[in-house]
C-alpha cells in the first residue's frame, strides 16, 4: 500500500513532481483509502464528544459531506472536534434555515417529526451535454433518463411535479426537443410506477464493443451489431479534454510507452521496415533488437535482414503505429499492419505464418 500511495507522480516541462499529501487520483486504492481515514476521524471524534457528554441525535455520511442532527448550542463543538483529526482537513458547516437545508443533490426541509426531499441540482442553470453537440444519440438520450429519473426519485410526491418542471428547464436550456423530454418523461414514469421491470434486472450476458463515433456511419454499425448480440458502445473522439487537459501534463516520451505496435525503417533501403509489437517499454524492446544484433542471433526479421544484407536500421526513425493495452488486440494489430504492408516489410515469413491462424481469429473478433 504504501509502494502505491507513495508512487504518484507526472512530469512538467521535462521535470518530475511527486504529489506530497493526499492519495493519487485515479487509483483504485484511493477511494477504499480515503473512506477508512474518513471512518477514522469520526469515530474518534464522536468518541471525544461522548466525553464531553455531547451526543447526535443523528449522523450520516456520503463520501465527505456529513448530515448532523443535534443541539444548536453544541454544533460549533462538533465541528472542531471534527476538525482536530488531522491538519490538513477542514470541516465547514450549513446550518439549517427556517427548517430547510441542501443536502447534496437534495433540499431538506423539516416538518413536524418528518424529513420532506425535493431533488434540487447544484448545475440547475448549468452546462450538461447539449443536444446539437457531435455526440452519440443515445448519450444524449441517457442524459435526459438520468435526470428525470432523479426528480422523480429524490423528491417526494408532493413536490414531485415542482422536480419535473426543473428536469424540464435544464434539458430545454441545453436545446433537447421538447417531443425528446415528454416522451423520456411517460416511459420513466410508466417504467417506475407502473410496471414490474424497473425492480428486473436482466441475467442474460451481453456483449460489448466500444468504438469511436462517427456520426452517421456508427448508428449503421450499432445496428449490424446488434444481429449478432453485440451491443455498441461508442464515444466521441473531440473532446474539450483532448485539446486542453491532455496538454497540462508532459506526453510520456515515444520511448518510454509501452503495449505499442511499432515500425522501425531500415537505413538503407528506402522501402523496407521492420514491424513489432510489445508490452514492455519501447525503449526496452529496442534494446533486445540491438542485442540480437550485437550477438548474431537471428531472432527476429530485423535481425535476419542486417546479417544478411548487412544493413544498419535507423532506430532513431522508429514510430508507434498503435497503442493498444490488450495484448490480443495488440497482436491482432501488429498482424494486420504487417499484411497491409507484406511487400515493405522485412518480418520473417515464419513469424507471420506463425499467427496466421491466430490473426485470422483475432481479425474476425
């Protein structure tokens, strides 16, 4: 754990920075990490504050935002009870006013001995996936599934048509038909009130792909797909994250990545090149070519081409055709570019005969 916690780091401007408190983002420790820690300080702090003879009617936790039910003289001890577990966090308080309080994604209001919820998102003006963007039908179709499905599940029945008039608001300010939002609307409502299926759960296995989206051209493959069972998932390729985000942060240098399919030219022929694929870094892999070289071991085709030509290859021209993690997929890969380009190619035919079957099976999955 601590070998993983400890090792989160990116590079910037050609330096290496390591992050100094906290868990590394993105890792599956972190949240199960975090969630012990969070666990942690409260019991000690409600153990102190039982001490103190300061007891809470009520407390729940999501995450990091905590609901507290206790005496209005005594809220002020709780909060720095809580805030002595660690330094570096800081809990802040919302009290409630004239019985209401927000909640997460929730409006609470007290009445009588009651808690009444009415669904009140933190973007209720804001930005969600607009309807004219170039991105699958079907994202934008589950966009406005989830949010009325959530103002008809997080509200209660009172207010539920007060929820609905806000699903509706959002989706119309980010351009959704009008026809789009009443029908999302009676399908939910029929599916959660008025049928058995909403409390189903499917056990039939199904098949997934993902795919880049291409507009037009990917609603036709979904469909060819579909008559084999397969179910497509597709996902846009611009995205504000690829222009802006990926830009904060060095790319890892070409010879440093790892499951690539690569090619490597030959320095004497203008024509020929070598194609390999690998899951080590590429600089690595390099090396044991160099050393098939260096050892007379004809390994390789890039190997058998310079014992018998005598040519050198310019590994400083080397370039990744494809990064593929999945080491089939990858293989599928590094097959078919090397039978697109079988007249240029220096591979040894054993190697490609080797996984013909293999590339065949692969292509047609």
């Amino acid at each position: 754990m601590k070998t993983v916690l400890d090792a989160s780091f990116f590079q910037y401007e050609g330096k290496f920075y390591g992050q100094k408190a906290g868990v590394p983002i993105g890792s599956p420790l972190s949240p199960v990490v975090a969630n012990i820690i969070m666990e942690k300080l409260e019991n000690e702090a409600i153990a102190r504050l039982k001490q103190q003879n300061i007891s809470l009617r009520t407390y729940r936790r999501y995450v990091d935002d905590c609901f507290v039910v206790g005496k209005k003289e005594e809220i002020e001890k709780v909060v720095k009870e809580f805030n002595e577990g660690h330094e570096k966090i800081n809990f802040t308080i919302e009290n409630e006013i004239e019985g209401t309080l927000r909640f997460l994604d929730l409006t609470l209001i007290r009445k009588g001995g009651k808690i009444a919820k009415i669904w009140f998102p933190k973007q209720q003006y804001g930005r969600y996936l607009d309807y004219n963007s170039e991105s699958p039908h079907t994202h934008k179709v589950n966009t406005a599934i989830a949010l009325v499905d959530r103002a008809l599940k997080l509200t209660d029945v009172e207010s539920r048509i007060e929820s609905i008039k806000t699903a509706r608001k959002i989706l119309r300010n980010n351009n959704y038909p009008e026809a789009l939002i009443q029908r999302t609307l009676e399908r939910r409502v029929h599916l959660l009130y008025n049928t058995l299926q909403g409390n189903q759960k499917t056990e039939q296995p199904k098949k997934y792909v993902s795919l880049p989206y291409v507009p037009g051209l990917s609603e036709k493959v979904g469909k060819m797909l579909k008559n084999f069972d397969i179910t497509a998932s597709f996902k846009p390729s611009d995205k504000v994250e690829n222009v802006v985000f990926t830009k904060l942060k060095d790319a890892v240098p070409k010879m440093k990545q790892i499951n690539v399919v690569y090619s490597i030219p030959c320095g004497a022929c203008d024509d020929k090149h070598y194609i390999g694929q690998t899951s080590q870094t590429l600089e690595k892999r390099i090396g044991q070519h160099k050393n098939s070289i260096r050892t007379n071991t004809s390994a390789t085709g890039l190997t058998q081409h310079t014992l018998e030509h005598g040519h050198s290859f310019d590994f400083s021209r080397t370039r990744i055709l494809e990064r593929i993690n999945n080491n089939a997929s990858r293989l599928s890969a590094e097959m078919l570019h090397i039978k697109m380009n079988s007249k240029t190619t220096v591979n040894l035919q054993r190697e490609v005969n080797g996984f013909s079957n293999t590339y065949n099976n692969l292509a047609y999955n």
